[in-house]
C-alpha cells in the first residue's frame, strides 16, 4: 500500500467518523461486494462510460490499458486518453457495450491495472434504450 493511499485511508476515517483504517477498507470491500452482486442486469447487453484516472507517466498502468483495450476491442465503441494539466494525471475514458459479466469482468481488469488506479463507471441495459413498439 503506497503511503498516499495509507494517509488518504487516515484523512476520509477521521473526516467520516471511521475508528481507522481497517473500518474505511471493510466498508469500502463490503460496497464493492454489493457492486458486484448487483443482477438486475445479469444477462443484458449494458452500455457503460468508465472513467479510470491514474498518475502521470507510469508505464505500467499505461501498458495494462493497452492490453485491456486489445481484448476488448470488439466492445469498446469509444476510447480516449487525456493527460491533465501540468502532468497532475492521467485520465483513460471508455464506452463500452458488453454482456453484463464481460462488463464486470472489464472493471476487474481496469481496477487491476494498478494500486493508484481510481476508477468510476456508470451502467446502463441498452434494451432501456430501445423505443417502445409504436412510438416514433
């Protein structure tokens, strides 16, 4: 764990009222458990924006993005990759349209791509986006 990582742990515990450390990663572990067992969408074609930042010039998570977008080529219908101002960062987005567990298993694999790696998403069915019968 980088020591960024453990003083942000010991800033959001005592911002939030956590007892320490241990607290803050039970309940973030137990919030990405739920993430995963969401099955509303088990099954469907989903449509999803995921946003994963990480530090500037690390070649390591650079070159895991490179090869999550070589597996995923087939499901990715948009990709960019920005760096910030004054190198503060990098920031990788993607549209993704994927079954639901290849969607899942995308996430794993950005989220694993390295320790300082944040990422957020957003999900949604694309039958939803589908017009009902009728209307034009």
């Amino acid at each position: 764990m980088t020591e960024r990582l453990r003083d942000d742990l010991d800033t959001l515990a005592e911002a939030h009222g956590y007892s320490g450390r241990s607290e803050v990663i039970r309940d973030a572990c137990q919030s990405l458990i739920e993430a995963y067992r969401e099955t509303e969408y088990e099954g469907k074609r989903v449509l999803a924006t995921v946003t994963a930042v990480f530090g500037y010039d690390n070649p390591t998570v650079e070159g895991q993005m490179v090869e999550i977008r070589r597996e995923f080529e087939a499901s990715i219908r948009s990709n960019s990759h920005n760096c910030l101002e004054d190198n503060a960062g990098c920031v990788e987005t993607f549209v993704l349209e994927a079954g639901y567990s290849d969607f899942l298993r995308f996430i794993g694999l950005v989220r694993g791509a390295g320790e300082s790696v944040s990422v957020e998403y957003t999900v949604v069915p694309v039958d939803t986006m589908q017009p009902e019968s009728g209307e034009h």
